[in-house]
C-alpha cells in the first residue's frame, strides 16, 4: 500500500526540491508527525519500540514477496517454498476442535487449485473474499489429493500495491497490518527525502555505495532483489561504521585528561619471569605476549583482550603484563570471578610470580579480617606487586599505591561499573581482558571496537583424548554406566544440572545475571542464563544429588556445589573434590570457571539441549585435563531434529571457535549481539557470520577516520559525527524507555 517509490519525470518537476536539515532532522522527531500516525497508531508503533520517525524508516522488512517470480500452482513442486498467485475460488471457516478454528481456502490460477490452510485466523474470513486476487507464500505439500500451504504469508494484490512485484512484509501487530506498515513508512520515507548522507563521499566512492536516501527506499521498496541486497550492504556498513566510530572514541575517552604508562616490556621481572616458566609458550602464546606487551609499552592507554579457548593457557600470557608492572615501578591487580578461580590463579601465579622477584597476595571475600587488614595495608604501602583477587578488589578500601595495570579474567562475567570501579583505582591503567567464551574475530570487533585483540587457539598440552556423545534422556542409562566404570577405575565424575531446587530458583543464574547486567552479556554467543531454564521437566540439582546417592552412586560420595552456597561450604567441597575423597559432583555451571581437577574423566549434563554450545564447551573442558580419556555425556529433553542436530555439532568438533560460529549461524540477526551492549542495539541489519568482511571494513574505516580527525569536526563528517553522539545518548539512556 505504499505510495510507488519512483515519480514521474512531471512529477519530479513539480516537486519543491527538499529542504535537507530539515529532512535530517526530521528523523529524530516524535513519528506522530508522519502522515497518517494517529494517536491510535502511535500506541501501535510503540509496541514495536517505533517512537521515532528514524524508528519508522529502519523497521526493516523482515522478507520480501517477489511476485516477479511466481509460480503457478502447476509448476509449484511439493516440498519447495514459492509464491503462487491466484484468485480465491472458496473461503470457508472451520472449528474441528472447540478451541481450535482454522480458515481454508481454494486458489485458482488456470493452471490447477492450491488450498491453503490458516490456522488461528478466523478475521481472515472478514478480510478475503471470494473473486479477491492473492499472491501467498509458504511451502507447498502435497494432502487430500490437492498443493496445499499452510499458515502462508498471504497478501491482496491489487492496485493499492502500486504495480510493484516485490512486497516487503514488515513485522507488523494486531492493530497495524503489514499493509498498513508498509503505508506508514512509505510516509515516513516521504518526510526524510533529501536528508543528508553521514557517509563521507570518498567511502561511498570507494565501496560503490547508494546513498542514505536511496538505500532506506530500496530496502523498503525494492525493484529487484538485488536492489534490496545493495541497499542493505549499505545500511549495514553505515551502522557497523557509526558503531565502531563511537566504541573506539569511547575507549579514548578512558584516558582523556589522565597520564597512562608507557610499561617496560624489557625489564629483569618479565626475563625471570620466562626463565621460571616449566614449559615453553606456543607460537600463538608468544605472539599474544608480544601483542598486549606492545599495547602496554605504547605511550596510551591500552585496552586488549585475549580470547583463547578453555586450556589455551591465557593466564600464562597475561602473567607476563603482571611482570612488566613490576618493572615499571607499578602495581597490578588481577580479578576472577568467582574464589575458586582466583585462589587457583594464586596456587598456579603464585610461585612463578615469586620466581621472577614479584610479591603477591590473594584476597577474597573469605580471607579473613585481619589478614585482608595487613594485605590492604601492604598493598597501599606499594610492598605488594599483585594483587589477585574477586569482586573483593572493588571494595574503597582496596587502594593500591601506583597501579597501572588491571587484569580481568572472564570479562564476560562482570558488569561494565565493575570493570570501570576496578580501573578507577589507578591514573589511568592499562587494561588486560581474558575470556575463554570463544567470540568470532568479527563478533569481536563489532562488540569490542574498542579494543585490540590476540587470539590464542592451540592447547600447549594436547591432553587426554575426550569424546562427547549426545543421548536422550530414554538413553541416558548409557552415560551413568560410564560414569559407575569411571568410579570403578578411581577416577571421579561431574553431573550438571541447569537449576536449584525444587521451585527452580537458581541463585547462580540471578547472581550472574546481576553482574552481567551491563556487560558483554553470554547471549552474545548463545550462552543462556540459567534464570531462564526454568520447567516442570528440568533436572534440579538438590534432587538429583539425593537421588543418585541414593540410587545410582551408592558406593561413593555424591556431594552438591552451586553459587548460592556459603563461599567457605563451596572452597570446603572443592578442596575435597580436588582431593578425591567425592566421587560424584553435582553441580549447576558454577563449575564452568576455575575448576581444575585432572582426575576428573566422565561428565553428564542433564538437559543439554537448555544451554548454548558455547557454555556447553566450557563446560566440557572441565574433564581431560589430565593424561586419562575424557567422556562427555549431553543428554537431550527434546526429540527434535533440530535439537539434536545443533547438540550434534559438539560430537564433531572440539574447537569452541568453530562452536561458537555455528551457534550464531541459528541465530536471528537481532539476537546475536543481543540489545544490551553498548550501542549494538542500533544494529538492526548485520549479520556477524555472513557480514564477516563488512564489520572487518567498517572496523579499518573508522580506525583511519580517527586517526585523521579524532573529534570528526572536519565538516565531511560533521554528519557522521552527529549518529556518532547519538547512538552514545541513546546507549546511556535507560532501557526500556
């Protein structure tokens, strides 16, 4: 129903030439100002989060309905999806079931009849006539004798369509048609035509790009297809570009005003400190060394982050910026995030740190009162090194005496106000993020344009050969003989449950919910929160704990660990499980972090198909850390073939990368980097698997930019600078608003 893109040459002649800042600055106000936008239709937009009129032009249509590609209902084949369009013969409403009603009706085109069932859509029968002329979209099966779709995308196809063959199908609700969407952004177009192009012109001549106006009509009303590709590759460069413009100027801002530390890369602690190493660095261990080495040695602020998969030894590398503090006459704290993992780094860190001549100390929430006294004491004092450490390190009155750099161990797990109070306590110290959630360099780069990256994916040690095998929960009888065997030979097991209690109230999942509020939060990469797993038919751990000692384990001990417990009842369970006096550990993932316990060969995780790959990798690298065969047990609530197929992906492949890039692949475009991290919200169009080459573009393009006019207040790129600041205000202004 939209008005036809393209004028007439009378038209155009007619036509006053657009006023373009009015035009640009028209996107930002209320849509109300759009023709026909009533009150009514306002309150319907706002249920689509559209409340400005740049809302409306970027409800992107979700597909197309090429009409010039249709098929007739004798060429359409069983089993293919196609367009058929036809005149209706016969509608008729029918309720086989008191609470079910279904619309069917009978589509001729010459050529043959095409039923089509509508399930739930019994206003269809107030909207579709006999004789009216449809075009439906689906996928054709073959039932009763004739082609049928069912629940097809069907849309009228007479004059008010303007004469165009491709319909854009906009997510529209129950107040709003697609017809009526497709109305209002026409209007919406109208009143932005002629409105500025942030692009700088040498950009859109370097990549043959349409311009801003050009590309919002052809997305929404394309001739071709083709044309809807080019004028999304446009839009998705502009808002790749604008993103990664305004985290990298974020990250400047950092040490705006400050004095950062130029760190000594060369000094006698990091040359102990290689000496006192058992074992020699990979090439890509050392590569990562010398990347954030580099970073820390430059006259800026440096903000890098190494992402390695689980056992990739990031730690290692990361001990050596530790080192290069101490050199420099610095200080340097290093945060995990939960007592296990730091009292591990301490156990591990520890005696290579004091190797190299660096004093450290640990300090977490169980340390107790007069010894945190004395280690805050020293630590103030500048007697103190490193400082390992939880969320303790974010107390006032950890206040160390020259620090220059902070070290935060899964990132992932700590809210951006964490991250920011933990560099607080320094001038203006250098920044070293680990994570072992495996993030695509693209997903990287569009999450952390901010940041620069190293990348570490080869094991220094190949360890144990570890199979997984995914069953269902009929088979699951399968994986505790594996795991009674294990007991047999002396070696220990893991159980994972997804929830505690029997009211599902998972405390782990809401503690980490709380942290990751605002930070890279794990849906990025598929990785669900446990908060929302909850389901009749979902093991809780309590109960599995008594039932298997009960049952399945009699013989050995079976004992419970999850993040609501007391953290000294935790350290208790972990020392013993550590120690082999439990054989069987059931747990919710608080084990996914930190846990290190080499005697540890089969693990089970109950309802499988409830977690994302990539936190299902974690998990799995919980066992094979010693020189015995690992066994890795997933076992499925669902039957489905999609279920299975995407748990199947883990019995193929041991590279969390590879995970991760085949868990964004399921996902829609809007779920991917998820509406809570800085900005990423504004993405509407990209694609991190299929856009891999953009974002790397977009990433180059605005370093340069930068780097030639830091503030963007060259006049070419006032335009871009003004989406610039904001995306910014919109990123710090509260969600849901």
């Amino acid at each position: 129903m939209a008005t036809p893109r393209k004028k007439t040459s009378d038209q155009a002649a007619a036509s006053p030439p657009p006023d373009r800042l009015a035009a640009t600055l028209a996107l930002d106000e209320p849509v109300s100002r759009v023709r026909l936008v009533s009150p009514a239709r306002a309150t319907a937009l706002a249920k689509l989060g559209i409340r400005t009129v740049r809302d409306l032009v970027t409800h992107f249509p979700r597909r197309y309905v090429d009409l010039s590609a249709v098929r007739t209902v004798a060429e359409a084949r069983i089993g293919e999806s196609c367009t058929v369009r036809g005149t209706v013969h016969e509608i008729k409403l029918k309720r086989p079931r008191r609470n079910l009603s279904l619309v069917e009706l009978a589509l001729v085109d010459g050529t043959g009849t095409l039923m089509v069932t509508c399930f739930r859509q019994p206003w269809l029968m107030d909207q579709v006539k006999p004789g009216d002329a449809v075009a439906v979209a689906g996928k054709v099966e073959f039932d009763y004798g004739f082609k049928r779709m069912t629940n097809p995308y069907l849309e009228h196809v007479g004059e008010e369509l303007g004469g165009a063959m491709i319909i854009p199908v906009h997510p529209a609700t129950e107040k709003l048609s697609p017809a009526w969407m497709r109305r209002l952004v026409g209007n919406g177009l109208d009143a932005v035509r002629g409105l500025y192009d942030p692009l700088p012109l040498s950009l859109r001549e370097k990549y043959r790009l349409m311009s801003r106006g050009s590309a919002l009509s052809c997305i929404h009303f394309p001739q071709t297809m083709a044309e809807a590709a080019e004028a999304r590759r446009r839009l998705a460069y502009e808002e790749l570009l604008v993103l990664e413009l305004f985290l990298m100027q974020e990250g400047a801002r950092r040490s705006e005003g400050r004095r950062p530390t130029a760190h000594v890369i060369d000094g006698a602690h990091v040359a102990a400190l290689a000496g006192a190493l058992p074992f020699s660095l990979t090439g890509e261990q050392e590569r990562a060394r010398d990347e954030m080495l580099a970073a820390m040695a430059a006259p800026r602020t440096a903000n890098h982050m190494i992402l390695g998969d689980v056992g990739t030894g990031k730690t290692a590398v990361a001990a050596f910026g530790l080192a290069a503090a101490a050199d420099t006459g610095g200080q340097a704290l290093l945060m995990a995030p939960t007592e296990v993992l730091a009292t591990q780094h301490g156990r591990s860190l520890g005696p290579l740190l004091e190797a190299a001549g660096v004093t450290y100390e640990v300090l977490t929430g169980s340390t107790p009162p007069a010894d945190r006294e004395a280690i805050v004491e020293r630590f103030a004092a500048g007697t103190v090194d490193v400082l390992i450490g939880t969320h303790a390190l974010l107390e006032d009155d950890v206040a160390p005496r020259n620090l220059t750099l902070a070290v935060i161990d899964e990132q992932q797990r700590f809210g951006v106000d964490q991250r920011s109070r933990l560099l607080s306590k320094g001038e203006a110290p250098d920044a070293v993020y680990l994570t072992a959630t495996p993030i695509p360099r693209t997903l990287a780069l569009a999450l952390f344009g901010n940041l620069t990256l190293s990348y570490i994916r080869e094991k220094p040690h190949a360890g144990a050969a570890r199979a997984t095998r995914v069953v269902t929960k009929q088979d699951r009888g399968v994986a505790y003989d594996a795991a009674k065997a294990a007991l047999e030979r002396g070696e220990q097991v893991y159980v994972v449950c997804p929830l505690i209690g029997k009211d599902g109230d998972e405390r782990d999942a809401k503690a980490a919910a709380a942290r990751d509020d605002d930070g890279p939060s794990h849906p990025v990469v598929s990785i669900e929160s446990e908060a929302d797993l909850a389901g009749d038919d979902v093991a809780a751990a309590t109960r599995e704990a008594a039932m298997l000692q009960s049952t399945t384990f009699v013989d050995h001990e079976v004992a419970l660990l999850h993040g609501g417990m007391p953290p000294t009842e935790k350290k208790q369970v972990m020392e013993r499980f550590r120690a082999g006096e439990i054989g069987v550990l059931v747990a919710t993932t608080v084990i996914e972090v930190g846990v290190d316990v080499p005697n540890a060969t089969v693990m089970i995780v109950e309802d499988a198909d409830r977690f994302g790959l990539s936190q299902l990798h974690q998990l799995r690298g919980r066992v094979g850390r010693g020189d015995k065969p690992a066994e890795v047990f997933l076992v499925s609530a669902s039957k489905q073939d999609a279920a299975l197929a995407r748990l199947g992906a883990m019995e193929t492949t041991d590279d969390g990368f590879e995970l991760a890039t085949f868990d964004l692949s399921l996902r829609r475009e809007g779920d991917i980097l998820g509406n809570r991290q800085h900005g990423a919200s504004g993405l509407k169009l990209v694609n991190v698997v299929r856009d891999g080459r953009i974002i790397e573009a977009a990433h180059a393009d605005a370093a340069a930019l930068l780097d030639e006019d830091p503030s963007l207040d060259a006049p070419e790129h006032r335009a871009l600078a003004r989406e610039v600041r904001l995306l910014a205000a919109k990123s710090e202004a509260p969600s849901g608003g």
